[in-house]
C-alpha cells in the first residue's frame, strides 16, 4: 500500500493560495472597517473583469479536487465532497477579511462566491471519478509505475511545471537565487556594523557563455527525470516518462514566455544553445535508464548541486529584469511571488529530498 499524494498537494496548494492572496505581504493598516463590510456590497462589484472572475473561478478548482480526492482515499467516503467545498469556502472567507487591511487589495463578495463554487466543482469532479473508478485505475497505474514511498517525488514533479511558468534567466534554470540573496543580505544589513562582515565577492559575476548555458539547459530538464527514475521501477517506463517530461518542460517554457512577451514569442527563447542543452539532455536520460534507483539518487544529487553551482555563478540579464518587472506591473500581480518563490525554492526542496532518499536504506527490490 502506497501513501496517498492528495493530502502534500493539497498543504502546497493551500499555501499556494495564501501566497497568492497575501502577496507582497506589506504595507499592513487597519482601516476603521469592520473585516466583514465586503459581505454586504452588492453584486456584481463595480469593478471586475473576465480574467478576474475566471482566476478566481478556476484558481479554486484543484484546492476542492485535491481536498476531495485525500478524503476519498483515506476513508471519508460520506461527506467528502462538502467537507471540501466547506474547507475552500472557508479558506476564501479569510483570504478576504484579511485583503481588507492590505493596500494592494480589495475584498469582495463576488471573489467568495466564485471561489466557493471553484471548490465544489472542484470536489465534484473527484467525486464522479472517483464514482467511475477512474481514481482505482490511477491506483492501479502507480502501483505498476512506482515504489510504494513515492509521494514525495510526485508531488515535486507535479510542481515542476508550475515552477517553470515563472521567468527564468536561463531556460529551465531553477534556483537563480544567490545574486538577489546577496543584495537583500546587504540592504537589510544597511547602516549596521555587520555589513562590513559581509565576505566580499572575489571577482564580477560574468554571463554565461554558450557552453555554459548548455550545461544550464542539460542539468534543468535532466533534474526531473532522474527524479523520476529513483521512484520508477521498469527501464520502458522510465524512457516514456523521460520523453513526457521532457515534452512539459519544453511547453511549459513556452507558455511562460507567451505570458511574459505575448504568443508571436512563444519560442523566441528556444535558441541554438538551448536546443542543443535540450538533445543533450534527452541523450543523457537514455544513457542513465539501466541506472539502480540509489545510484540514480545520487547521480541527481551531482547534478543538483552542479546545476546551482553554475547558474548561481552568472548574473541575471538585463532584459530578465525587464521580464520580472512586466509581470510584477502586469495583470499577473497575483502570481508574482507564487511563481517566483516556486522557481526559487523547487531545486532545493528537490535537494533536500534526494539527500534523505540517498541516506536511507533502500528496503524495496
């Protein structure tokens, strides 16, 4: 028997949301309003727009499939779907009251309402799979697929995806976080005898050449199949999940730049080194499919550390600081820090996880 993936989804996805709602987190005042004034304004508001009303809609969606699904496969057969429609209402009833004491937010009923029905459509579609057994057929798919302790690895590859919506100074290159650590460490060290503390850097930070940017490339999408293949028992399947992974990777790229310079450059990122960096990749992952799962661990180890240790030694490009400032002006406000926190923090988790699979015994044949 296998641990169910619903329930850490459902956690991410919750925090996910409060990021979202929250973001950035400053400029806190109270107003003289009570936090519940919003409830009694009428409906519609007067100012919304399509894409607010299909966020909110569709943005609650997974939180109510998710919440659903745990407690279906943990035994709350009755009463799961409401439950869950209960828990997302009420995870929207506080995002609202606390938006009303944030500057760059505005409570509103219809935001609760869109949200509400967003998780019980949400739970009803887990429900009616659930009723067709599509949710045993899954089951039954990963008990084929994968190790029984593959929980972990799923929920990070199901975030992956998500993590690369986010802009990224170099195609697939997750963790770009050391320049920004740096300069935040400075300001809030700012006017303090403990800036001069600081270890000073030895030498300006260069850009990457080609070669390194195909290295950047290669490590970036061969971080999640090797993933895969610690929790993936058959070399087929490990092959037909490196060629999927490969592929989502590629289109979720894409999208990303479609948000960010609009559809006609889609795939302007996609240039001789980054194509070269993504065949590289892919003959890679065919030459590590005999690999025992351990050792795969611990060849995704290498390339984890190697991949940080490269990206972070170059510097973010001025037409990226472009990229971050649109997306912090544009309509995507909301998922700014959502986006960026997952393309920051993704390869560490990712990290951290491989070293307690590495440091444990394998008990699985």
């Amino acid at each position: 028997m296998h641990k169910t993936s619903a329930w850490p989804l459902a956690t991410s996805y919750v925090a996910l949301i409060v990021f979202a709602s929250l973001f950035p987190f400053t400029g806190w005042r109270a107003q003289g309003l009570e936090p519940w004034v919003f409830l009694m304004a009428p409906l519609p508001p007067p100012y919304w727009t399509g894409f607010d009303v299909t966020s909110n809609l569709i943005g609650y969606a997974p939180l109510g499939f998710l919440l659903a699904l745990a407690l279906l496969r943990t035994g709350w057969a009755w009463g799961a779907v409401w439950l869950a429609f209960a828990a997302g209402t009420l995870l929207s009833l506080s995002m609202e009251f606390l938006q009303i004491y944030l500057p760059r937010r505005v409570p509103s009923n219809l935001d609760l309402v869109l949200n509400a029905v967003g998780s019980l459509v949400g739970a009803l579609v887990a429900a009616v799979l659930e009723r067709l057994g599509a949710i045993d057929r899954w089951s039954h798919f990963r008990d084929r697929w994968f190790v029984p302790d593959a929980r972990g690895a799923l929920v990070l590859l199901a975030l992956w995806p998500a993590a690369l919506l986010f802009p990224a100074g170099v195609p697939f290159g997750l963790g770009q976080v050391l320049e920004r650590l740096e300069a935040a460490v400075e300001l809030a060290l700012e006017d303090t005898p403990f800036l001069e503390w600081l270890p000073a850097r030895e030498a300006v930070l260069e850009p990457l050449s080609p070669g390194g940017e195909v290295l950047c490339v290669m490590l970036g999408l061969l971080v999640p199949c090797l993933l895969g293949y610690c929790v993936i028992r058959h070399v087929g399947r490990r092959a037909v999940f490196a060629f999927a992974a490969l592929a989502v990777g590629v289109v979720a790229t894409a999208l990303s730049a479609a948000l960010s310079w609009g559809p006609v450059h889609a795939w302007g990122w996609l240039d001789e080194p980054v194509r070269v960096g993504v065949w590289a990749a892919a003959g890679v992952a065919v030459l590590l499919l005999m690999l025992p799962r351990r050792a795969g661990a611990a060849v995704l180890l290498v390339a984890l550390v190697w991949h940080l240790g490269v990206l972070n030694q170059a510097p973010t490009s001025v037409y990226f600081a472009q990229t971050l400032q649109q997306w912090e002006q544009g309509r995507f406000i909301r998922f700014y820090g959502l986006g960026q926190w997952l393309g920051w923090l993704w390869p560490y988790v990712t990290l951290l996880y491989v070293l307690v699979r590495v440091s444990r015994r394998d008990t699985q044949t």
